[in-house]
C-alpha cells in the first residue's frame, strides 16, 4: 500500500507527515515503481534469453543425435564397401582365371583343329 496511506498499528490512525515528507513519499514511490518497472523488464528479457538458451539447446541435442546417427550409418555403409570391394577383387581374380582357361581351352582346340587336318592332309596324301 502507499505510505502515505498507512496507519499507526497502536490507534489505527493515520500519522501526521508534514508536506515535505509526503512529497518526498510520493518520490519515492514513483522512483520504487520506475524500479520495479525496469526489474521486471530485465526479468523478462532474462527469461526470454533462458528460454532462447533452452531451444538451442534442444536443437543442439537433435543435431547431435541426427550426427550419431548419421556416423553409424556411415560405418556401416564403409563396412558395406569394403565387403563389396572384396567381392568384386574376388570376382575379377575368378574371371582372370576363366579367361585363361578360356584362352587355354581354345589354344587346345585350335591345335587339335591343326592336328585333325594334318591327319587328314596325311590320310589323304596316302
């Protein structure tokens, strides 16, 4: 309440203030609301800095979890390649060798092909 508008607690009766101590009352009342005024001001910058705080916080939190997830994936995507890199050495080294059998193959056929016709050439000569 104003202090102006307070009572004696003993006979519940207003006290004699000379005018100069009312005038300086109401002051001071006004510079204790200008006071609180600019308090509860920064108080509510405060809270909305908090509260900026705690959101970036949480978005740090996701991304950070969003990262980890993203890493797993990532091994496990380079455990994948390197799985299909050994598959495709394998592959290669299995058709590497079934060109040369091939090759093999085929250089026996052509002299059984050459050896076939001189035994014809000679049945034929005779």
């Amino acid at each position: 309440p104003p202090l102006a508008a307070m009572s004696c607690s003993v006979c519940r009766t207003a006290p004699e203030r000379p005018p100069q101590m009312l005038a300086e009352l109401s002051v001071l009342q006004g510079e204790f609301e200008a006071f609180r005024r600019e308090t509860q001001h920064q108080l509510d910058d405060l809270k909305a800095s908090v509260q900026k705080s705690n959101s970036a916080i949480h978005r740090s939190a996701v991304v950070e979890e969003e990262l980890a997830a993203a890493r797993a994936e990532l091994h496990a995507q380079r455990h994948e390649i390197a799985e299909l890199t050994t598959d495709l050495r394998d592959l290669r080294e299995e058709m590497t060798e079934v060109r040369g059998q091939a090759r093999g193959g085929q250089t026996r056929e052509k002299q059984h092909e050459k050896d076939d016709h001189r035994e014809k050439e000679k049945q034929h000569e005779k």
